[in-house]
C-alpha cells in the first residue's frame, strides 16, 4: 500500500494542477520536521501559487481539499497550514504495509529502478605506484566504491576502472632509488643508471627484497622512491634520472626489466590494501600502453582547425566558448602532457565501455583540467560535456594539537598510511570495549578487522565529500555519538533481539499498531535518502540517516519492552526486523561488513 499511497498523492495534486493548466511542476513529499503535524509534507503551493498569481496558503487549502475528496488509502489526515503547507499524515495501516513490504523483501529496500538500463564508468583510486597508499587515497577509494554502489541501488550497471600511473620521472625516480638504495654492495663502480640497469639484470641477487628487509612491499616502493628523489637533487644524478626516463621511452630492455621488477612490488603492496578495504577495479588502464595515443587526438584537432601551433611550436587549445583557460596540449619540443593522454583514454573509454556516463573521482586541484579535458572531448566528438562528471572530495586530515584540521605532508612527515590507520583503530576498539564488562568483543580477528573497518569508513563518510575530514581514532572508536560503531551496535542489538525471540518460538507478523510510529516514519524515508546521495554522489546523507535510524530505535528500544507476551509483540518485532534490515542495506551500500556480534 505504501508505495501506491504516495504515487497517488503524487498524481493526485499533478492532476490537480493540470486542471489549473499548470503541468511543468514537480511534486515533491517531503519528510516533516514535527510528526505531530505531519508525516509528509509538500511545498508545492508555494512555487504553483506564485505562478497562478494567488496566495500560497488559498492554493494549499484547495489542494488539501482535493485530496480528501479523492479518499486515498492510507492516509488518516491531510491540512493546509500557512504559509503554504500540506501536511499529510498516515495512518497504521499504511505504516504496517511499509513494514510488511521490508520484512517480505529486506534485500530490495532502498532499491529503485532509476537508472536501469544504463551503463555507468566510475574511476576512482587511481594511484601513482611509487608510494605506500595513505589517508588521501583511503578517501578517494571509499567515495568512488561508494558513487558506484549507490549507482547500482538505483539500477545502473557500473563498471569500477582505475588509471595506472606507470610512466614518468616519478617512476624513474623510483627505479633510480631501488638501484642505489637497495644494492646490497657499496662503492659500486657503475655511475650510469642506464648501465647499473643493465648490470642488474645479470645480478639481481645483489639487491635486497622487502621480504629480506622484513618490509611490506609498498613501505619498500616508498623507501626507494625517496632515496631516488633525494638523490635526484644532485643534478648530476637528476640528469640520469631523466636519461633514464629517456631509455624507457626508446624500450630499452634492461631498463624495462627494472621497471617490471620494481612495479611489481609496488601492485603486491597496494593490491593488499586496496582488498582490505574491500575495493573493487573491472578495468585497469596501464599508461603506457596509451599514453602515445593522445598526440593523434592533437593532430585531429589542429587539422580540424579546433586548435592552433604557437610560435614556438606548442599546441595551445581555444576554449572560449566554454568560458574557461586555454590549455597547452604538447610543449614546444612535441612532449605530451596529462591531459593529452587523458583525451586518448577517454576516447578509450568510450570505445570500451559504451558507457551512457564517465564519471572521474580525482581530487578538487584537478577541477579546471577535468573542466578543460570535458570541453576538449567535446570539441573533438569524443563525448558531450553532459556525458562526464568530476566527482571532487575534500582533503584528509589529521587532529593537530589544538584539535584543528592539520592537512598531511610527506616532506613535513604528517601522511599516515591507510594500514596503519586501519590497526591503530583496530587497537584502539579493543581498548573501548575491555571495559564493556557485560560483553566480550572482539573474540576472533575476523570481527576485529571487520569493526575496524567500519569504524574507520564511516568516520570518513559521514563528512559531506566536498568538506575536508578531520580524523580522530577516538571518536571513530565511540559507542555512543555518530560512529560507525554505534551504528553497529544498534545492528547487533536489533539480531540480539531477533534470536531471543525465536529461541522463545515467537512469531514476527507486520500489523498496525502505533508502539513504534517514530521509527516506522523514519524508516519511510530511507529510499529517498539512496535517491538524494545518488543524485549528490555523497554518501554523507546514507551515513547520517544510519546515524538517526540508529537514534529513533534505541530510544524506542529504551522506552518499549519489545517482548512482553502481548499480542503487540509481534508487531514490534516485525519493526526490529525492518530496522535491522535497513541497517545492513545501508551499510552495505558504504561499503561496511556488519557483524552478528558485538
């Protein structure tokens, strides 16, 4: 019923206003502040009223009357209140459908059908295999899984990609550090690194491993990354550096095996991090196997007369129709830049995918090159700007000590590892709960990491993406307040209860009832909420919702004796069911792993 009931409510003041010959407005239920006033409220008087020239609350009034005429099921009250108002409340009818239609189908709930039959690409995590991954990474990997788990709630296909940043002088850097830091012998005679390539090759039990150094193997990628870009501020060794980036590009074997074998290191270390996290990649794109592509994009261009040669022979683009900066396409001595590749890889893209929309999860310093690459794609027939999306998300940063936002740094020494944040909380929710003395958390490892996990996803998703996210372990640990862990434990409560009711052998039946109206009404809101994170590609409104679902319940809970023998009982327990099922849609949906446990 539910579902109808809002459909003709929807229908009913559309039809209305299309009597009064408007039919290019929107209908929107939106959820009441005050339930004593209302389940539902619409707006709609407003913005129609001002276009009919009448007072918002007359119009309101009308459409109030309207509706109590048309006697939809389901609803027990509807007025007009001013300004312009129409409150609509449900009775317990409506809300045991609501509570039927979760415990019939808990899987689907929150699901819509709005984007079915299209294709989405989401890129996200992209990063560059010369570092271990950090706090920065750990954002940017949670709102691309999460942009394209909400995409698939709402019906899309999505397709998880990734770009491999494989090529340059950072990994020239890299290769540079490996060779000099890691070689097991001092006073080597070689001076070249194209040369100590070459004699690597012959000698590769010369140099140490990260399991000989009893090292992870992205902690050390990053230790070799540093050493070479220390090193490279001599400029003697800064001018091989960029020879060797040279050979690389001319495929000169030694020095590719070299690259092989360091990248190698740098794939098994993120590979472990990013399959903690629980991250997931269908496509990932290797630099170097398009990065040469981009130039035929800039030839096509300029014969095309869509770009122009400067003087000194570097391609400059001309987008004043979109109103942004130009931007040099290849520099004077015919070197390709980032978003000459990247016009190769979105075309790509396309070819592959066949996608209805790319979307880009890459940090706000990139806004105007994703707005530039976006107008370029367009000018060339690659895409329409309307295609793409730049999915931006603020900064990470740690609790300083005057508890400001304190934005991380590796020359300062401030980035902290996704690793390490991940076992210092794992650690930290041990500490918590020891002084829980009527339960014992954390028996087995598998719950430990699993906890952890949550903890730490959700203190970042909670944060509006655009804002920046100032990470406390403490706070994430709490079991009160807006946790991941306090969400959690209402979870676990909910299935605590659950399981005493059928060792008890008591059934659970939807029905009407008012015991738990509060909680029925915020469960009402649920699909929408999925409907505004999508759309907002922020999955800040999921985490908050967890956080007042989890509030309206253990007040309810605090207030309520759930099993009391009465015939209400099993009224109530179909609405614990409904709210644990909603917690573990939502969760999932953030990518969190709930435990039965706690």
């Amino acid at each position: 019923m539910y579902k109808d009931t809002r459909a003709r409510i929807i229908e009913s003041i559309a039809s209305f206003l299309e009597e009064k010959g408007i039919s290019d407005v929107s209908v929107v239920l939106e959820k009441s502040t005050d339930t004593a006033h209302g389940d539902v409220s619409t707006p709609v008087a407003f913005s129609v009223g001002k276009k009919l020239g009448v007072v918002p609350y007359a119009l309101a009034e009308e459409i109030a009357k309207h509706l109590q005429v048309e006697n939809i099921e389901g609803i027990l009250r509807i007025e007009a209140v001013r300004p312009g108002f129409i409150n609509i409340t449900f009775d317990v009818y409506f809300y045991a459908s609501l509570i039927a239609e979760i415990v019939a189908r808990p899987d689907a709930f929150g699901k819509n059908t709005s984007l079915e039959g299209k294709v989405w690409a989401v890129e996200h995590t992209s990063p560059n295999p010369n570092k271990a991954m950090h706090l920065g990474h750990l954002r940017n990997n949670l709102v691309g899984m999460g942009v394209g788990r909400l995409l698939e709630a709402c019906g899309a296909r999505v397709i998880y990609e990734a770009v491999d940043n494989n090529r340059g002088i950072a990994i020239a850097k890299l290769m540079a550090g490996f060779l000099f830091e890691m070689h097991k012998k001092e006073g080597d005679a070689e001076t070249s690194l194209g040369a100590l390539c070459g004699y690597w090759a012959e000698h590769q039990d010369e140099w140490y491993t990260p399991e000989e150094l009893g090292i992870l193997p992205d902690i050390f990628v990053s230790q070799c990354y540093i050493a070479g870009d220390t090193a490279g501020k001599d400029p003697l060794i800064d001018a091989q550096v960029r020879e060797l980036v040279l050979l690389w590009e001319s495929e000169d074997e030694a020095v590719w095996k070299v690259w092989s074998h360091v990248l190698t290191y740098s794939y098994a270390g993120m590979d472990r991090t990013l399959r903690r996290l629980g991250n997931r990649w269908d496509v990932v794109w290797h630099e170097h196997e398009h990065y040469k592509k981009g130039k035929e994009y800039v030839e096509k261009g300029l014969a095309l007369g869509i770009f122009k040669k400067l003087e000194d022979g570097a391609v400059l683009t001309d987008l004043s129709a979109y109103g942004i900066p130009d931007t040099i396409l290849l520099k004077r001595d015919g070197t390709s830049l980032y978003i000459t590749q990247d016009l190769a890889l979105t075309a790509l893209k396309k070819e592959k995918h066949h996608a209805d929309h790319l979307v880009w999860v890459i940090g706000p310093d990139q806004t105007l090159a994703m707005r530039q690459l976006f107008a370029v794609c367009e000018q060339l027939g690659i895409g329409k700007v309307s295609d793409f999306t730049h999915v931006v998300s603020g900064y990470v940063g740690l609790k300083g000590g005057d508890g400001a936002f304190q934005k991380m740094s590796s020359r300062a020494g401030t980035v902290v590892l996704i690793d390490d944040v991940i076992d210092t909380v794992r650690d930290a929710l041990k500490e918590v709960v020891a002084q829980k003395e009527e339960e014992a958390l954390l028996d087995a490892s598998v719950r430990a990491e699993a906890l952890a996990l949550a903890a730490v996803k959700f203190s970042v998703l909670k944060v509006e993406r655009t804002q920046d996210v100032l990470f406390d372990v403490e706070h994430s640990v709490a079991l009160k307040g807006d946790s991941g862990i306090y969400v959690m434990y209402t979870y676990v409560r909910t299935q605590s209860i659950l399981r005493k009711a059928r060792a008890l052998g008591k059934s659970i039946e939807p029905g009407p009832h008012d015991v738990s109206r509060d909680v029925s009404h915020t469960l009402l809101f649920f699909p929408e909420v999925i409907l505004r994170a999508q759309a907002d590609f922020s999955m800040h409104h999921v985490a908050q919702y967890l956080l007042e679902l989890s509030g309206v319940f253990n007040r309810w809970y605090a207030e309520e004796i759930i099993l009391d023998g009465t015939d209400n009982e099993k009224y109530r327990l179909a609405v614990v069911t409904a709210v644990g099922a909603t917690i573990q849609n939502a969760l999932g949906i953030m990518g969190i792993q709930i435990v039965e446990e706690m």
